[in-house]
C-alpha cells in the first residue's frame, strides 16, 4: 500500500501527467492511422525519452502503446481499415456498425470497453507482477536461455503460414547481435576491422530503420491507391450507447478483459491474438452467433477489452524478467536499456517506486483516454484525415533526427536508409518483423546465458535439462514449434464434423 | 517479379554463407573454451543457410504466382518515390553538418513534401516544413538539451 501512494504521487507529478496525456494522445493518433502502429511511434519517439526519468519514459512508451489500443478501432469503425493488427478484430462488427449509422456508438462501446479492459489488467498487473518478479529470481542461466528461446519461438509460430520466414529473420536478428567485441573473451567478431562495427550494431538504428523508414516505405507502395470516396460525410450519431447495448456487452467485456491479459503475458502473443481469440470465443459462446460479422455490439466489445488488456499484460514480462514478448515491447526494452535501466525481477528490489508510477500511470491514462475518445472524438475524425502525405515525410524526418541523437554522427543516416529497405522488403516478401527485431535485442544476452550455463556445468548440456523449470520450457518450446500443425488439424476436424 | 521472389531467398543463403564463413575466421579465445564465441554464430548460419535453401525451394513452387506485393514495389511510380527519398536521404546526410540542422531539415521536409504531397498545395507544404523544422529544433535543443549542428 505505501508502494502504491509512492506511486500514485511519482504519476500525478505535473511533468508525468504531462506525458500520460501526450502519450496516450500520440498512441490514440498512431494507433488510428492505417500503416502505422505503437511499435513505430515508440521507436520515433526514442530520442525524446533521452533526457528523462527513467520512470517518466516507460510511463511515456506504456502510454503510446495503450493509447494505440484505444486509436486502433477508429479507423476499423469508421474505414474498415484496421489502424494495426490489433484492431482487426474490431473491423469485423465496428464497421457494419458505422454502416448502420451507428458509429458514435461504436466509437463509445469501444472506449468503454478498452477503459474496462484496461483497468482490470492493471489490477492484474498488480497481483501478478510481484510474484512472477519473486519467480523469476529463481532462473539461472540455463532457464533464462529457454525462456528467451521459448519466447522467439513462440513470437514465429504465431506469425502462421510465415514460419519459415519468421526463423530466418530470427537467426538473422541473432547473428547480427554477434557482431561487435564478445563480452565474455574481447573477442571481435565481424567486425571487419571497421572501429564503428566492434561496438555492435546499435539496435536502435535497426529498431528506427524497420519501424520508420521501412514502414513508411512499404506505405509508399499503397500512397497513390488510397480510394478518394472514403470521404464519407461521417454521420457519427450520438456518442453513447443504449443501455440495451450495454447489456449485451457488459459481460463479454469482463470476460475478454482477463482472457486478453493472460494473452499479453504470455510470451510471444500481442493485442492482434487477444483480440482474435476473444472475439472467437464470444462467437462460440454467444446465443445469437449470426449476428456476428453484423454489427453486433458485444463482438466489438469483446476484441477491445482484450487488446487493451493484453497491452497491460505484455508489459509484466518485459519488467519482471527483462524478455519482451512483442515488437512494440522490444522497442521499449531498447529504449530502457539505453537509459541505463535493466528490467527484471530485481527491478522490483531496486526501484520499486518506478513499478508503482507505472501502475498508477496506467490508471490515470485509461481514465484520460477513455475521456480523449468519447469527448475529442470529433477532433480524432479530423485526425483521420490527416493526409498521409504530409505525415510521411515528418515520421522520415525524426526517424533522422533521432538517429542523429543517438550517436552525434550522420553516417548512421546511411545505416538507417539501409535498415529501411531491408525492412521495406522484408514486409513486401511477408516476412514478419518481431522476430528479426526481438532477435536482436535479446540475441546477446541469450548467447552469454547460454555460454555461461555451459560453463557452469563443464560444458554438458544436460545443465538445459536440470531444473523442473528448463524442463517445462523446453516442452513449451517445442509445443509453440508444433502449434500451427496442431491449430491444422484442429481445425481440420472441426470442418470435417 | 521472378528475379525478387528468388533474389530474397539467394540473398538470405548469401548473408548466411557470409557469416558462416567470418565464423570461422574468429580468432580462438585464450579464455575459457577457445572456440566459445564461435559456437553460436556457427550454429545460427547453419540453422539460417538450412532455412533459406527450403525457402527458395518453396519460391520455385509458386514462381509463377502472382503477388500483389512485388507489383505494386515494381510500379515505376512506386520505385521513383523511394529512390528519390533515399536519394534525398543521402543528400541530407551530406549536408546536415555543414549547412546546420535547420536549413537542412527544411529543404529535406521542403522538398519531400512538394515531391510528395505536390505543387498544388504549395502553402501546406510551405508552412509545415518550416513550422516542423523550428518545433523539432526548438523541442531537441532547447527542451531536450540535444546539441544539434
């Protein structure tokens, strides 16, 4: 309790109130623009986190990602066009509803829903973190290589149909995190002799290469394409629901809220499969399944409950063990480690009062953006139609200037460019970008983890097979290697009754 | 079309060679195992060499498919606005330091938004490019304390 009054003041400190606000705005605006996601807008955001607080920068970056959550279905309402993965699920009855002259009640349903979402993850987050933090002390370096192999696994497997791909931008991501001078022998390996590569490739420029440059690229492909009669007189109606829809929706949004942060813990999973799966479920559950796809309220409620959830529930993993388990939570694993701040269960020891400012900024910020989404949502529309090609080169611009704050040289600006087009055409030939980007960012402490529990056990790896917790993920891993071939024939029994 | 949906995978099984090879050129360590920092390395190029070769072999089946991807990347138009960014992306870096970031920025955002957003919305493009510029230069130089050029 005296953890959380600590916290409750570091978060209604005018300056982090202040980044609540803008973050959760920023989020809201990045994640409502098609093509753009919370991954991207952290990444150019990077630079401005420099010369803060720690604990102001990862209340700043939480912001921004549940912000998204809460921009995503704008656009899915009011385009159909999902603004990230996220909000896909939202696409599928938010927009017929809009069609059905309903849009500001979608709009209202989906902040209320996110809000609740929201809120009971980061009671969630209270109760879990702490013990999963206690847990996670009892890892040595043989459990902590499987839990990041678990988790790289875990984040291909799911990207389905591109499990080939997602490996070889996986083993990519490694072998790039080899790079530099080996901590554990001074050892330089490809360094090429080159002085700028023997302190590794700065993930970083990779992060704002793949997420920026490569991003707005790929949008460069679909810019002059853009269908011009989407310029529907938006006819929102009330913003509010009836309280007939709030009946229906009432209960698939507390169900969706913890089933969506159990997602965002879990490694690997984001807001996209929370809300898949909750909305699946509702429709299995649901006493009118064909008004599904329809319009019916309580499938867009469902999936936003949970995406938000789940952005809450990814962050507990990247604290308490200092392993993201999405793109959007690598990026701020990069971003805290250039402020000096190591996540993992010692966090928790050490700066707990960072741990309880964000929890209470968590809860101030649902608060803020459920009001942002129901009062602005005016201002938001107008957002929307922001043209694309005006907000390009100003993302190219700080993607630059970022760079340039990182390392005060402007040959990065060329690494940068190279980053983008290998991102752009990574994303044109369907190969998913966590892997490669996670890969990176925790490929060195993977191989100095794995070294070291060799070391420990005289070089026999039965070291992997030791504990009961290497034992348990080794199996996960190897069940996340096998479940899209199990979702397969799954699903192909169910067609088959 | 054909060339991008082999190059990928031929540039995959390149960048795997390449760094298998380097791995074997990693001078033995005099600490600990002397072949502790290439174990890793080794054992990912392999894993990515492996990988890519089915890769390709999968792109072979469906050569002849169509992508919608690699149409619209291969669209003159398309082509034309990346080069032209990445063109004007070297030219800032070029000039970032001598001419300083503000002009610089302005001329990159300039020309980029007239190239993009066209001549016709000459005004948009003026006032956001120099009101952009001033609030980025403003925000990381004087809020965020950056030293810019």
């Amino acid at each position: 309790m005296e953890g959380f009054m600590e916290g409750l003041l570091t978060a209604i400190e005018p300056i982090n109130l202040f980044w609540i606000v803008l973050g959760g705005f920023l989020g809201t605006v990045v994640g409502m623009l098609p093509g753009l996601g919370p991954a991207t807008a952290v990444a150019v955001l990077i630079p401005v986190t420099f010369g803060m607080d720690p604990t102001s920068a990862i209340i700043l970056m939480a912001a921004i990602y549940y912000g998204a959550m809460y921009g995503g279905s704008r656009s899915s309402i009011l385009l159909n066009t999902p603004g990230d993965g996220s909000a896909i699920a939202a696409t599928f009855d938010g927009y017929p509803m809009a069609q059905k002259g309903q849009a500001g009640q979608a709009m209202a349903i989906s902040a209320v829903a996110s809000f609740i979402g929201g809120i009971i993850a980061t009671f969630g987050f209270i109760f879990l973190a702490q013990p999963l933090a206690n847990f996670a002390l009892k890892f040595g370096p043989a459990e902590y290589f499987l839990l990041m192999l678990l988790t790289l696994s875990a984040i291909v497997s799911l990207s389905i149909g591109k499990m080939i791909k997602g490996f070889i931008a996986m083993c990519l991501g490694l072998l790039l995190s080899t790079v530099g001078i080996d901590p554990q022998t001074g050892i330089h390996r490809f360094t090429l002799d080159n002085p700028h590569l023997s302190e590794g490739i700065d993930f970083l420029i990779v992060i704002i290469g793949v997420y920026a440059i490569g991003e707005v690229f790929y949008n460069f492909l679909t810019i002059n394409k853009e269908k011009k009669s989407q310029d529907k007189k938006s006819n929102m109606g009330k913003v509010w629901f009836s309280k007939e829809q709030w009946k229906r929706s009432k209960w698939p949004i507390l169900r969706s809220a913890p089933l969506g942060f159990i997602v965002g813990v879990l490694p690997g999973a984001g807001g996209s499969i929370a809300s898949m799966i909750s909305y699946s479920t509702e429709k299995q559950i649901s006493k009118k399944p064909d008004e599904f796809g329809k319009g019916a309220v309580e499938g867009l409620a469902a999936p936003e409950s949970a995406n938000n959830a789940a952005s809450v529930g990814a962050m507990i993993p990247l604290l308490t063990m200092g392993i993201p388990g999405s793109g959007t939570t690598a990026v701020m694993l990069g971003a805290l480690i250039m402020l000096g701040v190591r996540p993992g269960p010692m966090l928790f020891e050490n700066d707990p009062g960072m741990i309880w400012g964000l929890i209470n900024s968590m809860f101030i910020g649902n608060i803020v953006l459920v009001i942002i989404n129901i009062l602005l949502v005016g201002l938001l529309v107008k957002v929307l139609k922001t043209p694309a090609k005006v907000l390009y080169p100003l993302i190219i611009m700080l993607a630059f200037i970022g760079t340039y704050t990182l390392s005060y040289s402007t040959v990065d600006f060329y690494l940068l460019l190279i980053f983008g087009v290998i991102g752009l055409l990574m994303k044109v030939m369907d190969f998913p970008i966590a892997p490669l980007v996670l890969a990176l960012i925790v490929g060195a402490d993977m191989e100095q983890n794995f070294r070291m529990a060799l070391v420990s056990s005289n070089g026999s790896v039965s070291i992997f097979f030791s504990s009961w917790i290497s034992v348990v993920l080794l199996i996960l891993t190897v069940l996340s290697l096998f479940y899209p071939l199990i979702m397969k024939l799954f699903l192909n029994k169910k067609s088959a009754n | 079309m054909k060339w991008i949906k082999i190059g990928m995978p031929v540039l995959m099984i390149l960048i795997s060679l390449t760094f298998l090879i380097g791995s074997f050129a990693i001078p033995k360590a005099t600490l600990g195992n002397p072949n502790g920092p290439s174990y890793f390395p080794i054992g990912l190029s392999v894993l990515m060499l492996v990988l890519s070769i089915v890769y390709l072999f999968n792109e072979l089946k469906t050569l002849k498919a169509f992508h919608e991807g690699i149409k619209d990347l291969m669209d003159k138009k398309t082509l034309r606005l990346i080069g032209f960014t990445i063109i004007l992306g070297v030219i800032y870096a070029n000039i970032f330091e001598r001419v300083g970031f503000f002009v610089s920025t302005l001329l990159f955002l300039g020309v980029l938004l007239f190239y993009l957003n066209g001549m016709k919305k000459w005004l948009i493009n003026i006032v956001v490019s120099i009101s952009f510029s001033f609030i980025t230069w403003y925000g990381f130089s004087q809020l965020l304390g950056v030293s810019l050029p």
